[in-house]
C-alpha cells in the first residue's frame, strides 16, 4: 500500500479529508483496521463495499470473493477468523436472515480475529421487498451492532469495530441504511495498518465445536462476553452527547443527522440535550446520565420503536419518571425512512415552536418513469415466447432479479415472488395443489444462490414444473457482478476486472451439467433469439412430465456492451407506410425503445438495441433491420 | 416559546440536480462535490438510485457547508439544476420563492407516454414545456431555462449537457468563485478522451451562465 495509489481508499494519507460513499467509507474502514479476508453476495444498497474490494484486494493483498451466497459468506469468513484474520462480510438486511443459521451460533463458538458483517438495512423499501429493523438481532443473538449517522461514523464505527470483535470475541454488525450507504460525505482518513495479524489456527475441538455439552458452558461464557462489550461501548466515542437543555432528544442512524441538522437549523442548541445512539447493546450507564439530565425525551429513529423501549425499560428500572416520545405516542410513524422535514415537524411540536407554514406546492400530474427492462434484454424474448406456449392460465413463478421486471403490463410473466430463490419452490407448491404444470424463472446468480436445493427438491417429489433458467452470463441488476457462468470472471473493465477466472478463462460452471446432476432428464439449451430453438424447447417441455428445465443462454446487453467498448447491433426502423398502428408490438413487449406519438409508432434509435424482437412479431412487416451498411 | 429558527439555517449552499438516467446528473454532483472539497468546504451528497437506470429519474442533492443530513428538507433547494423538463417539475416540492432553478427546455420523453395509453388507457401525457415553466415561475420567479441539449449538440456531443449545466450554475455567480478557477480543477478529472470536449461544453456553460442574471439570494 502507498501514498500514491491509484485507489484513493488505499491511500496511506493519515487526516486526509475526503468525501467519500458511506459504503466506501465502510471499505475504508475496514483497509484502515488491516482486513484480510472478504466475502460477499451483492445486494442493495450495500453492493459498493464488495465492488470496491473487488478493484483494491490484489493490490492490498486481501483474501476476496463474491460467495454464492450470504450464508456461505459468513461461513467461509468466520472459519478465516478462527485461524486469526480479521475477516469482513457483505450483504443487504435480507442477506443476514438467509446466513442467520450460521450466524446465530457464531456468538456462542466466538471469533479469533475480528468478524465484522456489513449487513446493509432499507427502511422504506427502497429496493427490497421489505423493510426490517436489523438492530433486534443484538438481543436475539447476542451480537453488538453499530449504526452509523454519517460516512464518518461509518468508517469510524467499521475500524473500531474489528478491536472490539476481538475483545469480546463476538461478531460484530455494522448496520448502514440506504441514506448512509448511498451519500457521499466527509470523512478524515486514519493511518494505514503497519501489520496484520497472525495466521495460526490452534486446533480446539471443544472451543469450536458446539455440541450441546459445550454450547451450554458458551451460553454461560457468552452472557459475560455481552456485558463486557457493554463495558467497551460505554467508554467509546459512538455516544456523544450535545447540549445541557431540559429537552432531551435521544437519536440513531441517519435520524440522528436529521435531528442534528434540525437542532441547528432551528436555533435551539439552549434547549436541548441531543443524544446519539452510535452502537447497541446500549449501555445503562449512559442512559440513565442522559435520563438523569433531561426532563423529557424524544426518540428520534427508523423503522420500530427499538430505542424507544430500550429508554423506557431503563426509565422505568432506574425509577425516572419522565415523558418519553417518539413512535408509540404517534409523534412519528412506525413505517417508512424519515424525511428531514418531517424530523424538523416533529421537533418544532416537541419543543412547542410553531409549525411551519404548509406549503401549497401543487405538483401537477407528470408522467412517470417507472424501472423497465432495457431494449435488447433477453428475459424479454423469452418471456415473449413461453407466454405463447404456456398462454396466460399458467402461473408463472419469478425470482430475484431484472426479471422482476416481468410483473405487470404487458409481458404478465410474474405472478408471484417471495425471496431468492423462490421461484422454484413457489412453482412445486403451486403445480401440487392445483395439478398445474407451472412456471419458474430464476437468473444464472440466483440459480446458484438457492435454486440448486429447491431443484433437487422439486426433482425428488417429481413435481410438474418447467425451470426456466435465464442465464445472461453476470449478476446484473447490483451492478454486475461476477456469477458462476460469467465466463472468465473479469475479462472486462470496471469493477470486477481485479478479480481473475478461478477456473480460467473460457472455463465457466455448466448449468446444464448441474441440472442433470440434480437428476433432471429433460434439459433444453436454447438462444432465446433463436425462435425455432426456443419454440420447440419450449413446446416440449409444456408436453412433458415431472421437472424440465429450459436454459435460455444470451448475455446482458448493457454488459455486453461494455465488453465490446459500446459497440452494438444496428438498431432497426418502423416503415410508416407498413405500420398499421395496431400496436400488437407495445401491447406484447414493453420495449422502451418503442415511442408512440399520436398514434405514430417509431424506434428511438439510440435506445433500440437491434434484437429484432418486434421485427418478427409484426403482423405487417413494418419493422425492418437495419443492415449494417445502411446506417 | 416563540419560533425563532432561522427559517432554513441559511448558511451553506443548496443544491438539487434532476434529470434522467444517462444525462450524467450523478456525474455532475460527483464533480460539483469534488470541486468544493478542494476549497476546504464540508459537502454531504445523497443520491437516489436504488433502481435507476437508463431513461429512469436520478435526483442528486449537493449540500455544501449546511450540516449533517444528506437530504433536502422539503422548500429548502437554494438551486435546482434540472437537466429535464418533467424532473424539474417533479422537484417543485424542493422550491421556494428563494429557489433559483436552471432547466433545459428539452424534453426525454418517457416511453410510458405513448404505451400507457396503448396498455392501459391511462392519460399519461407529456405536458406543455411552456406549461411547467408556468408552475414553476408560480413557486420562483428565479426560473432560467434554455435549450441546453440543442447547446449540446450543436457543439457536437450529446453527452456534454450536464457539463454544460455544471458550467451554467457555476458560471451564474451563484458562488464566490470565479467560474475559470473551476475550469483548470475539472480538467484533471475528466478521462483523457473526452476532456477537450468536456471543457469547451464547460466554457460555453458559463458562458450561457453569466447571461443569466445574478440572484439577489445569494449577495
């Protein structure tokens, strides 16, 4: 590592001031605290930290991979930090509960070098299917958490948090949400490690191996592990405390920004008594202070009321009666991220300061632009084609990807979802019950993320399902990365290309071979552009018994296009004089590339990737090709 | 107690920039950000990206020397820099009367526009450019709009709008920097191959910037 690395997380530039993604401060963080080892599954908003490990591992020599999935993640880090490393992890809040199994009895068996787990939370469902309030898991599991306001703290907090992991033995969470991960800031760089730690695993069958006997002597060992870093947070510098007024404002996350920034705005440093909550457990000893110093509280954070109960049960312990606000007296909602206007309202009502004028901005009406998938993307193509085979009475269950984005008008190719994975298991309950060959769509990622046991499972209770896998060679939607079918990992700029083939170039994992090795007979390989092929794949597999499964292989367009350095196919054209403006093209595909203007259709053509798609299912021949030597 | 705040806590800047997906609104906070760290200023920046994309609405928001939280209070945008018609308009609840807004008049039309009225016989129109600029001078009177993307390309590149914009706000005397202290500091961070171009759609930015009349908000 030296001053002039091209990567400015690397840089050993002590007090540099910087402004920084919070998830890159998180990286940063972690760099600062000599990190050897680093796993991750992209998701978002946290799939920045593992990208940016992705460009800067070799130079800084860190272990570094994208797992298959989370829970293999915190497997492979904790058995790292058993024999010494100070390991970190990636995922979003969803990733933590499908590695929960393993997580849960980290704390029991404890770490040797510091595990630190960046488990990204989503208030408001930004880019999930729920929102979830991770912090519970400190008292379910016995794992101090830090919730960072700002990418200071984040860096702050992520540094700190490998020491305190080897303290106390524990693994540790750091909990950004969307607003910490996704904003920039300021952030002052610490020194970079002069050494890291040794690697030596001491074999202990009785310290790693929690069979009852010992889980219960760690149950025991735990409790005091716990209240030790109680110990610890109570003398760190995650819970400043402002101000000397009777009002007092207790806060957390990126709430703690908003109340801070309210408390300025409005002028009432005098006022109040402005608490952080930078870490939990939170320990007593501070509670009660702040309780002691205020005449009432106000909680000021997202998602459930868990500060909220936290200061009242200590309140109530500690024999101090006073008002504590927050979610359970309705000043704020129990759902959703917090807008900074809407901290500033509450405040104003809390410290009975009168309430801004209602602003009558009227927005009028404005077309949306709602997320699509992009021209030329294959899960188009072969959406479009297993609608015409299966028709619109089969239920057709998709997973976690772009082609989510199969839901709704007009491509109707997503009925129901749940989690990754879920495709494939939702398609046997449904096909059991209802004795209805059904559909299931699931990404190359995906597939190898949970689709393999839900398929063996599906295989083993002969269920009459079609697996549509829609192999497009990269985990796309979190920004692209790797997946076990990208062949040669790398092979291309930007984020991943630090990251070399594990099986060389050319040399990828078969879907196929997996699928048959599961014991699936009926497999069909197919080029989704390729009608005849996938027609007739198609057509059989409808006609046939038990699980199918149909591979559609064709690479993501926007990827593919960066391979080939913004080289594409020629885009096509609507011949006015053919279109009948029967819009069978709109009505069937979805392509944003087609724009209807008073009744006109056209093809933009810097969106239109030339797939063709629309030239063959027009009725009228009015959408022609473009050959290359005609544009 | 009596309100007292200081009704926004003026003090730093304010910055909203709107637009769609590939117009390099992210890009553009990206730099503004960078530039006013080089000056020893304090700059938080929140982005909204979750599920962007080509042809989505990106909205950035550049907060210099204004505290802790990475988002814009509702009426608090000291400037909104729309890269698009619609996503200014979309950004009205960020305007007051104080809010001085930059727009390119030309539109990105949405492909909903046409097919949901094809899908679902829905109403989505694209409005009158005239009419947004109508209800957005109903909230500030500081509106200057132009038809940045014919700048764009009349000098050659479509994809030098948001340096135009860039060029156009720091060009407009909103900060106290002079707009060519800002050019030599870009030039170092724009990749090689495109810089030249980058650069003159800078200049011509200020250039259209500095016709535009200085806000009184700012003296």
């Amino acid at each position: 590592m030296s001053v002039s690395s091209r990567h400015e997380i690397l840089e050993d530039s002590p007090g540099k001031r910087a402004c920084l993604l919070g998830n890159l401060a998180i990286a940063r963080g972690a760099l600062e605290a000599g990190v050897q080892f680093f796993s991750c599954y992209p998701g978002t908003p946290s799939s920045e930290i593992g990208d940016a490990f992705a460009r800067v591992a070799k130079e800084a020599g860190i272990l570094f991979e994208y797992s298959v999935n989370e829970k293999i993640a915190v497997e492979i880090a904790f058995a790292a930090s058993l024999a010494g490393a100070r390991v970190m992890c990636g995922m979003k809040h969803l990733g933590l509960n499908y590695a929960c199994d393993p997580f849960s009895t980290m704390p029991y068996v404890g770490v040797g070098g510091g595990m630190v787990i960046v488990s990204a939370g989503d208030p408001s469902a930004i880019t999930s299917p729920n929102e979830q309030d991770q912090r519970h898991f400190t008292r379910f599991l016995y794992c101090p958490i830090f919730d960072p306001a700002t990418p200071q703290d984040a860096l702050t907090m992520t540094r700190y948090a490998f020491e305190f992991s080897e303290a106390t033995r524990l693994p540790v969470i750091v909990r950004p949400t969307t607003r910490v991960c996704h904003s920039s800031g300021m952030v002052k760089f610490g020194p970079m490690p002069r050494d890291t730690n040794e690697i030596r695993l001491r074999k202990d069958p009785s310290r790693h191996v929690p069979i009852p006997a010992n889980a219960r002597r760690m149950r025991r060992e735990l409790t005091e592990r716990y209240r030790r870093a109680e110990e610890l947070l109570q003398t760190s510098e995650f819970f400043p405390r402002t101000g000397r007024g009777p009002y007092g404002i207790i806060a957390s996350g990126v709430a703690y920004a908003h109340a801070a920034q309210a408390v300025a705005d409005l002028g009432v440093e005098p006022e109040v008594t402005l608490q952080q909550i930078g870490a939990y457990p939170i320990p007593e000893k501070i509670l009660t202070e702040f309780l002691e110093a205020v005449d009432s509280v106000l909680v000021v954070e997202e998602l459930t009321p868990f500060v909220e109960d936290w200061v009242t049960t200590v309140a109530f312990r500690r024999q101090r009666h006073i008002p504590v606000y927050g979610k359970h007296s309705g000043h704020f909602p129990v759902e959703f991220e917090y807008s900074p206007d809407l901290v500033e309202n509450v405040l104003r009502e809390y410290l009975h300061l009168e309430q801004q004028e209602k602003t009558s901005v009227q927005v009028p009406e404005l077309p949306g632009r709602p997320p699509v998938l992009c021209p030329g993307c294959p899960h188009r193509t072969t959406f479009y084609y297993a609608r015409k085979v299966f028709g619109d009475k089969t239920v057709y269950c998709n997973d976690i990807g772009c082609y989510t984005l199969g839901y709704g008008e007009p491509l109707h190719s997503c009925d129901m979802v749940l989690c990754m994975g879920s495709s494939i298991t939702q398609a046997s309950g449904i096909a059991r019950v209802t004795g209805a060959r059904t559909v299931a769509y699931i990404g190359d990622s995906t597939f190898f993320h949970s689709g393999l046991p839900a398929l063996a499972n599906a295989v083993q209770a002969k269920d009459n399902i079609t697996v549509v896998i829609l192999d497009n060679y990269i985990t796309a939607m979190t920004g692209f990365q790797p997946s076990l079918t990208t062949d040669g990992w790398g092979s291309g700029d930007g984020a991943q290309a630090a990251i070399k083939a594990p099986m060389g170039p050319g040399v990828h994992f078969s879907i196929e071979k997996s699928v048959r090795g599961l014991g699936v007979n009926d497999v069909y390989s197919v080029d989704p552009f390729d009608e005849e092929a996938i027609l007739s794949a198609l057509k059989a597999a409808k006609g046939g018994s038990g699980v199918n499964v149909v591979i559609c292989h064709s690479p993501c367009v926007v990827y593919q296009r960066r391979l080939d350095k913004g080289k594409r196919r020629p885009p096509v054209r609507i011949d006015p004089d053919k279109c009948d403006s029967c819009s069978l093209c709109v009505r069937t595909l979805g392509c944003p590339a087609i724009l209807v203007t008073d009744g006109e259709y056209t093809i933009d053509q810097v969106l239109c990737d030339g797939c063709g798609l629309c030239a063959r299912l027009c009725r009228h021949g009015a959408v022609q090709e473009i050959l290359p030597g005609r544009i | 107690m009596a309100s007292r705040g200081r009704q926004g806590g003026k003090s730093g800047w304010r910055v909203l920039i709107v637009g769609t997906g590939g117009q390099g609104v992210l890009t553009a906070a990206r730099l503004l950000c960078d530039l006013f760290v080089d000056r020893g200023h304090d700059v938080v920046s929140g982005q909204l990206h979750g599920m962007a994309q080509r042809g989505g609405s990106v909205q950035s928001s550049v907060l210099i020397d204004c505290g802790s939280s990475p988002m814009i209070a509702k009426g608090r945008a000291d400037v909104v820099l729309g890269f698009e018609p619609v996503e200014t308009a979309r950004a009205l609840p960020f305007m007051s009367s104080r809010t001085v807004v930059y727009m390119n008049t030309n539109p990105v039309i949405p492909y909903t526009v046409g097919q949901q009225w094809v899908l679902s016989k829905g109403k989505a129109e694209y409005p009158c450019v005239d009419e947004l600029r109508e209800t957005i001078e109903a909230v500030t009177p500081h509106l200057y709009s132009f038809d940045v993307t014919g700048l764009a390309e009349e000098s050659g590149s479509s994809t030098t709008l948001n340096m135009i914009m860039l060029g156009c706000l720091l060009g407009s005397g909103s900060f106290p920097y002079a707009p060519g202290d800002f050019c030599s500091a870009l030039s170092g961070r724009l990749p090689p191959a495109s810089a030249d171009a980058n650069r003159k759609a800078f200049s011509k930015g200020v250039e259209l910037g500095k016709t535009f009349q200085r806000s009184e908000c700012y003296s």
